[in-house]
C-alpha cells in the first residue's frame, strides 16, 4: 500500500493512527513534530503525511510550507482541532491535499488517504 508518515506532539495518537494504518496495510513512520517531520520526509520519502497542525517547535502549517519547498508534489493531510477552520483554510492554500477534524472516525482518515493515494 502506502508509506505514511504521521506526524502529532501527542504519543498516544500517533500509535492509535499507525495502529490502524498498518492493519489496513500501510507502513508508517512517526515524528513528533514538524521539524522531525521533515526531517523524515526527507530520509524516508513517504508517499503521505498526516500532520497535526499545532506542535512544539515547528507547527504542521510551517512544517507543510517548508516540505512543500522541496517536493511541490507531497502530498499532506492536516489534522485539526474543531476551531481551527482558519488554519485549515491557510493550509489547503499552502498546498494540503486534505484534512481530517479531530476527534475522527477511523474511515474518516482512511477515505482521505485513499482518495489521495487513487
């Protein structure tokens, strides 16, 4: 299938996002923030980021515009809070090929790596 990269401050979700992406056949890696992000994309090139938008030392949005720099085709879905309609907004123009609203259903973060992968 794929190679995910999932990208969250918060250790408990990236585990229960990779958990469910690797029992639907994905491989994943995991950084804990934008700045091991794209670190990661750079080593690693995965075919998809999953990225929190709010993170300690480098934000998804800024982490998203940096990778984009270098790979105008990466493909990155944000994760964001409800609230964050702005932020959602900024990153589509920056480049994100989707987003997921936190809380999410598990189908909701399949179907929009699906729909990106084909």
């Amino acid at each position: 299938m794929a190679k995910i990269l999932v990208v969250d401050d918060a250790q408990f979700l990236r585990l229960r996002i990779s958990k469910m992406l690797n029992q639907s056949g994905h491989d994943t890696l995991e950084a804990e923030n934008g700045k091991r992000a794209i670190e990661l994309y750079q080593s690693d090139h995965p075919d998809v980021v999953l990225m929190d938008v709010t993170m300690p030392e480098m934000d998804g949005l800024d982490a998203l515009k940096h990778i984009r720099t270098f790979d105008a085709n990466a493909r990155v879905v944000m994760l964001t809070a409800l609230g964050q309609e702005s932020v959602v907004l900024e990153a589509i123009r920056a480049g994100a090929k989707d987003f997921v609203v936190k809380p999410f259903e598990a189908s909701r973060v399949l179907s929009a790596i699906n729909k990106i992968i084909g």
